[in-house]
C-alpha cells in the first residue's frame, strides 16, 4: 500500500504550505474581477504583520481560499488550486494511511462536520438507489442502532426517509444478529426493499463499535441490497490506532463510505469533518452550479481552505508513529480510570478499544457531574455519566474524580448497611447528597 502520510519538521510544513498558497490566486498581483472573494477585510486583519511569516494556518486563514466542490476527481476552481492539492493529499492519508484503501480509490471532501459527512453519504445513497434502481423513497430505508448519533435522525428527516433503529443490551451496548434480523424484517414489512446502513466506528456516549459482520450477515441472509457507511465521526482518528485487526476499513468490500471528525479527538478547528467514499458514488451527489469549475459535489459549497490545512498540519507534524503514540497514552490512562473504577465496585461501560467511559448515573451525584463536565446521556433523565479521555484529561486529572466518588461510593455502602428504605433514601436525596434519578432502584440493589 502506498504510504502518503509522513512525518514532516515545522519548516518543512511551513514551505509546503506558503508554496501552496503562492499558486493560489493572488488578489493583489492579478487582476481578478469576476470572484464574489478576496481576502481577509484588512481593516479589521493586518495582513502585514510579521509573524504570518512563521504562521502558515493563520496565513491561510488571511488569505482565505475557498475550497468548495470535491478535488480528488475532474476539475476543480483554478484560483485555489495550490490548496486544493494539500486537501487532495489529507483526504488520501486518511483513506489510505488510517483505513487502509488502496491509493487514489476514494473521492472526499472536508465538510463543516460529521453532521453533514454523514448527511453527504445518506444523499448520495438515497439518489444512487433512485437513480439505478428508480426506487421511490418509500421504499429506502436507514438502518442503524439506536446509540447512533442523530446526525442519522437529521438525514432521515431532510431526506424524506425512514429510520429504523436496531435496540441494543443496556448492558453490552452491542446488538444481537437477532435484533438485526427483526429490524430489517419490519422495515421490510413496510415496503422496504433498499437499505442504506450505518455502522458506528464508536458511539458518541459510550464508545461501542458496531460489529459490522452481524449486520452484513444478516443483510446477506435477508437478501437485502444495501450501501453501508460507517460514522467514525468519533473514533475515526483513534480506534484504526488500536486494532491492527480492524473490519473497519476500505479493505473490507462491504463498506463504501467513512465519516472522520477531526475536531474531535484530531483537536482541529470546527469545521474539519471528512466524507470519504469509493470512487464512483460522488457523481450520485451531482446538482450541477454551473458557475463552479469542475463539479460541485458537496452538500456545502464554500467553505475555509484554511481548515484542511489544519489537519494536514496536524499530521504531517506528528506523523503516523506519533499519532500512534498519542492514541496509546489516552488509551493507558482509559485503563487507569478502568481499573480504579473496578477497584470501587462502580459499575461503567467501556469499549476496551476506545477512550470513553459511561459510569453508571447512580453512582455520580449532581455536584460532581457538575464540577468535572461529565456529560449526560440524557440531560432530563439521566442513566449514565461519560468521561472522554482526550490530550487534557490526565491522570491528575482523573485521580481527583476517582477520590470524589470514592467517597460518595463509601457514604452509600454505610446507607445500605444501616438498611436504608426508600423513603430515607429519597429524603437523602431532598437533601441534596445524593443523587440524579434512579434513586430506588440503587438502594433496592
Ligand atoms: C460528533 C458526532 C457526529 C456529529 O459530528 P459534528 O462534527 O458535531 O457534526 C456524528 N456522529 C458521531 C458518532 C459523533 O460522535
């Protein structure tokens, strides 16, 4: 496989990207009339200032390239051509250097976010089935499990599609073929007859990962025609780091799309998500703006060129074996805070090939959900408590929460020992010790 992603020095970063932003148009030498662009207002933004000379993002940020449209295939706009190439160069490292697809197979893009990746590779399926199979939208549906982000809500909704969610063990967060078999059943006895798939490569709340051989044997045992796309939206930059083993990837045949984040776990500015899909699906998101050169095939149209300048900055400076590190040390502190959670007897979810931890809601109180910006699954009713593990998150960090529900933890063991009833425990509660909902049921326990 060829390899695109190397590790660069900060002065080789900054050639190749002031080298690129030189063979963008420039606005004062040329005399470029037609374009609803230009830089930066330099009213409000010193373009002068000599530290832009050591910046090459805020440089890019200044200069301001519009990047919309798709620049892995046909023609794209000439004027920013320089930095198109750098987004043609990040959209083949994350196709092939993380998920293993074979050099220039994959078209992408850097949309606003997962939210629209995801939207992107739901549209091109939904046209793709109408186009070749005249299929009615009646007749398409989504099909994900029900800890899937509602990004895949918001799809359905702007697309005119059902969703159909597959239930998953309150427990174990993963489905059985079972669960799969009965949901494509139902949406098959409501007229549907083409699936468009969507497997999460970690789960925004609990970091579980889809396990994309029970869906496809039962699409296969079900004789569905189906398009898969996983949402790696999340774990998209960490979990490929984790498993060598990963079936998520361009090598397996079943899937054709990828949606990255890079603003998550990446720590790239807003704005970075990335679609990748195998080439010849893209065209099936062809509207035509005939006042775009080449073909616009994005749902955005324009958007910061400064941004995938970002995130290929932000690997080619560390580079594959420093991403490699930088994923191995999140995931050892996630094995910390495991282990000293296992020591207190609290019961959590964790994906062992992931940096996120849902702690049961009872054994989290109010004040310290509040002081550590735990976050809810749900905000009104909440069951659980997540703890993402990302570059700030250390183990100083953790130890401080572990020291806090240890005693919480201790005070409820005293409560159960001195028999408390549900009463008292609820008095407990209006005394605002303890606790965010469930509040039976943990004495009861
Ligand atoms: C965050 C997230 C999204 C949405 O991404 P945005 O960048 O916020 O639009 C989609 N799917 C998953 C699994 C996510 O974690």
């Amino acid at each position: 496989m060829t390899k695109i992603w190397t590790k660069k020095t900060q002065e080789e970063i900054k050639e190749i990207v002031f080298d690129a932003l030189n063979k963008n148009v420039d606005y004062d030498k040329k005399n470029i009339l037609g374009l609803p662009a230009s830089r930066l207002d330099e009213k409000v933004f010193n373009h002068d200032v000599s530290f832009l000379k050591e910046a090459p993002y805020m440089s890019a940020l200044s200069q301001n390239p519009n990047h919309i449209g798709c620049h892995t295939l046909g023609k794209s706009e000439p004027f920013f051509k320089g930095t198109h190439a750098i987004e043609k160069e990040l959209i083949g490292i994350c196709a092939c250097d993380i998920l293993k697809g074979n050099y220039e197979e994959q078209d992408g893009y850097v949309a606003s976010g997962g939210t629209e990746a995801n939207i992107q590779a739901i549209w091109i399926y939904r046209n793709y089935y109408q186009n070749e199979f005249s299929a009615h939208h009646n007749e398409i549906a989504i099909v994900c499990s029900e800890d899937s982000h509602y990004s895949i809500d918001k799809a359905a909704n702007l697309l005119l599609l059902d969703i159909y969610k597959i239930p998953v063990n309150n427990d174990t967060r993963d489905f059985s073929n079972k669960s799969v078999e009965k949901t494509l059943e139902r949406a098959k006895n409501d007229g549907k007859k083409y699936f468009i798939i969507v497997c999460n490569l970690m789960t925004t709340m609990f970091g579980s990962i889809d396990d994309i051989e029970k869906l496809t044997n039962s699409l296969e045992k079900l004789s569905c025609e189906f398009k898969l796309h996983v949402d790696g939206a999340f774990g998209g930059f960490y979990y490929p780091f984790i498993d060598e083993n990963s079936q998520l990837t361009f090598q397996n045949p079943a899937i054709t799309s990828f949606t990255l984040d890079a603003h998550k776990m990446a720590q790239s500015p807003y704005g970075t998500g990335i679609f990748l899909i195998r080439k010849g699906y893209i065209k099936y998101a062809n509207t035509q703006a005939s006042y775009v050169e080449g073909t616009d095939y994005t749902l955005i149209g324009s958007r910061s060129g400064a941004n995938a300048i970002a995130v290929w900055m932000i690997l080619a400076k560390n580079g594959p074996h420093g991403w490699h590190e930088k994923i191995f040390i999140l995931q050892k502190r996630t094995d910390w805070m495991c282990k000293s959670l296992k020591e207190l007897g609290i019961k959590y979810y964790r994906n062992p090939m992931s940096n996120i931890i849902a702690i049961r809601a009872e054994y989290i109180n109010r004040e310290i959900a509040v002081k550590y910006g735990l976050i809810p699954n749900d905000y009104l009713d909440p069951k659980w408590f997540k703890i993402v593990i990302m570059n700030h998150v250390s183990i100083e960090k953790l130890a401080l929460l572990v020291d806090e529900i240890k005693s919480t933890v201790c005070n409820k063991t005293e409560l159960i020992a001195n028999r408390h009833t549900k009463h008292e425990a609820s008095v407990e509660r209006h005394s605002g010790r303890l606790i965010y909902g469930q509040i039976n049921g943990i004495f009861v326990q």
